[in-house]
C-alpha cells in the first residue's frame, strides 16, 4: 500500500460503474493495420484480459489499502467466468453489494488483437450482462452517496450504457463528489451533444477518444493539434472540466484548465499494453485521494501505467509501493518529492 493516511484524506470512497468481464488475446501476423474485409492469420496468447472497471478499481483497492472503500456497480453473467470474477475482486477487498448476476446472459467478453509491435485494440460483446446495468441498478447505490456526501470520488467507466453513467455523474454531482469519466471513441458524438461533460470534473481518454470528439483522424492530424481541439471543445461545454488524454508510448497530457502538461511513458520492457490506459487513470484517482496536484497524480499515473506494460496481463498483479518506488528512482523524469513520500517504506 502506499503511505496514504485514509482516514485523514479528503476522499474515503470511490464508487464506480463500468465493465466487468474477461477476454482473449490474439496475435496477428504482421505490423499492418487490419483492413475492413482482411482476412490474416495469428494465433492466441496466454494472457488474461480484463473488463475497464475491474482493472482500475483494482489497482484503486490493492494501493490505497483496505481502509479506502471501492464499491463497484456492474453486473455478470451467471456462469463460471462471471463467479470467478466476482470472487477475484472480492479478494482485493472491493465491497461487492452492488454486484450481481444477470440469469440468462452472458459475462461481458473482449477480443483484443495484438500486433507484433505491441499495439492492438479490443472489441467486446455489446448483449452482455453489463448491457443490463441502468440507471435504476446505479440507484440502488444512493446510501451510499449519502453516507459519503463531500467525501467520494464517482467514476463512470465505458462497457456500460451511457444511461447508467450519466445517473452516477448526476448523483456525484448531488452529493459533492469528484466525478471522474471515461468514453469509448463510438460515444463521442453523443458525449458531446449532450450534457454529460456539464457533470464531470476529471475526463480521461485515449487520443482516438480525443480525435473522436473532434471529429479529426490520428492518421492526418499531430497529436498535438487534436489534444489542444478536443480540450477546447470540452472547455466551450464545461470551462471547469480537467482533461486527461493519453498516446501510447508517447506518454499523457493533462489539462488542469490553467496549463496543459506533458509526461513522457517510462522507458521499460513492454509484455502487453492491454490495461494500460485504465492503470493510468487508477494513479490520476490515487494521486486526487492522496492529495496530490494534478500534474503530480499525472506522473503517479504514469508510472502504474508504464509498470502496468511489464505484466502480458492487463492486471499487473506485481504493481505494489515498492515496484512503484524503484521505477520512480530509475526514471529520468522528474519525481516530486509528494510522489516519492507515498511511495517511501
């Protein structure tokens, strides 16, 4: 655990709603993007994939310690994989009231490609039981909100419909809490023509998420000129919201609304990139209950996130105080000394 005095902190809780499943990994032939009607060989990994919510509120509970509440909303099928899940984050010391099992469908599965270089992307089975998480089974979580008033972070993770997210964000905001979300690219356009964005005070996404927003292709625009888009974008909507994006292995900016800074990704071995983003807002959450600034949640970030690429799993169940430190020592970036006395023994 890191050297976090929860008891003291601000935050006592997080309370999330997203995905919950498992996937495969395949490995495709060939550096080359997929074409629309390719067909290409490859084969499967041993590796284990992991659902958004699981991932980041995994790593939420293992560093903050059981002192620090995580209460997950989401739902499994009602099968051997679903059961198994169920019972890994309930290991970790997530309280698990709020999770159930849907009769009659399926554990959210994913199918992410790999390719050669390491990089890859996923697709997940919409009809899951995590299609059946609404509004009214985010509702079932209000003692809660109250209990923790002024005291919660809310995070609002994709793989589950828009509906139940936007009633965690209204009750976050209801309650004072730090509301902090995520979107998938294909949600962009309805993201931003409604008033979601009004809701969040922390957004991070991927740099095809940011191109998404502003209807820009990675392939013929610099990142830098769809980050500075996007952020703009999300301004004219919310003048308060904080923006995190991420691009790979060439690191994360963040807007806090008064700078936009840049962390570089940490040179180490990379196994597998699956997870990577999801442990890197796992540290902007850690670091916002920690007390520390946003740019210096940033770098926390970034170091789960760079240790989260050393495991082909996406959950790095070696990611702990003491593996955190060292990469933090070896890194050339700049660590502040907060950074460093959370991660001191």
């Amino acid at each position: 655990m890191l050297k976090i005095n929860t008891g003291t902190a601000r935050y006592k809780a997080v309370i999330g709603v997203g995905g919950v499943g498992s996937g495969s990994v395949f490995l495709l032939n060939g550096d080359h993007t997929l074409g629309r009607e390719e067909s290409r060989a490859g084969c499967f990994l041993d590796q284990k994939d992991y659902c958004k919510l699981h991932i980041i509120l995994h790593y939420v509970q293992t560093l903050l310690g059981p002192q620090f509440q995580v209460f997950p909303i989401s739902r499994v099928g009602d099968d051997t994989i679903g059961r198994q899940l169920l019972s890994e984050m309930a290991n970790t010391g997530m309280i698990m009231k709020y999770m159930g099992q849907s009769v009659n469908t399926d554990t959210l599965f994913a199918f992410c490609f790999r390719y050669p270089d390491k990089s890859g992307g996923n697709m997940s089975t919409g009809d899951s039981a995590c299609s059946k998480v609404d509004a009214g089974v985010v509702r079932m979580a209000a003692k809660e909100f109250s209990h923790f008033k002024d005291e919660g972070i809310v995070l609002a993770a994709p793989e589950v419909p828009l509906e139940a997210r936007a009633m965690l964000l209204e009750m976050g905001r209801e309650h004072g809490f730090f509301n902090v979300a995520s979107f998938l690219s294909e949600e962009m356009y309805e993201v931003v023509q409604s008033d979601i964005l009004k809701r969040i005070d922390l957004m991070a996404i991927n740099i095809d998420e940011a191109a998404a927003a502003v209807d820009m292709s990675p392939e013929d625009n610099s990142s830098t000129v769809i980050i500075e888009a996007a952020i703009s974008k999300f301004n004219l909507i919310n003048n308060t919201i904080k923006v995190s994006i991420t691009d790979g292995d060439k690191g994360s900016w963040l807007s806090d609304g008064a700078r936009l800074t840049h962390v570089p990704a940490c040179k180490v071995q990379v196994d597998g990139t699956a997870g990577a983003g999801d442990a890197y807002l796992a540290g902007l959450i850690i670091g916002v209950v920690a007390g520390l600034s946003l740019h210096e949640a940033q770098v926390l970030g970034t170091l789960i996130g760079s240790l989260a690429v050393t495991s082909p799993h996406a959950i790095n169940e070696y990611i702990d105080r003491a593996s955190l430190h060292n990469l933090a020592l070896k890194s050339k970036k700049a660590v502040h000394k907060n950074i460093l006395q959370l991660l001191e023994e």
